[in-house]
C-alpha cells in the first residue's frame, strides 16, 4: 500500500485574499479527510494559478477524494478554471534520501 501524491492545479479569477476567505473553513474539511496525511496550499499570484499538493495513505483514499465534494466544488466554481488533477505514486526511498515529509508505515 503505497503512498500517493495528489497534484491539483486551477487558475482563478478572484484575489488572493477572497480566495483565502473562502477556503479558511473548506481547510478544516479537508482536514478531516480520511486517508489524508498533510496538504500544502500554494499559489502563483501573478499567474492566477492556485495548487494543492495532498499526501494519502493509499491509492484508494486519493481515488475517493478526487471523487467526493470538494473537487467537485472546485472543477463547479466559476470562479476557477483550467483544472487539474494528477496523482503520483510515492518513491519511498529516494523520498527519504531527500528528507520528504511524509511518514513511511510498513506493515
């Protein structure tokens, strides 16, 4: 059961700060995913593009989050468009050469 990176990309056409506002309570949602380790917000102001970077537990925690309300909330809201979604499988030991923040659980 690997872990798996979830990559989703979208530009917006509201600032920095009504994005913020919007997705203050969204991030205590995501929070709480089931399978969700950590996700790290970022943004390219001058671009107007916004990326989500997700850690899971299993192919099939990111599988049901691509699936569930919140990406759906994104790829519906008009204020977002050219929206992606790509999702990587984690290479364990190059990831802990380079000191990679997730936490590797074998069984």
């Amino acid at each position: 059961m690997a872990k798996q990176v979830l990559q989703i990309n979208f530009n917006m056409s509201i600032s920095r700060s009504d994005f913020e506002n919007a997705s203050a309570p969204v991030a205590a949602v995501i929070a709480e995913t089931p399978g969700l380790t950590w996700k790290v917000w970022a943004i390219d102001e001058g671009r107007k593009e916004v990326a989500g970077i997700y850690l899971f537990d299993d192919n099939s925690s990111a599988q049901k989050y691509q699936a569930g309300e919140i990406v759906a909330m994104i790829k519906g809201n008009p204020a977002f468009s050219n929206v992606t979604l790509k999702q990587f499988e984690v290479m364990e030991d190059l990831t802990k050469v380079t000191r990679g923040p997730i936490q590797l659980v074998h069984a």
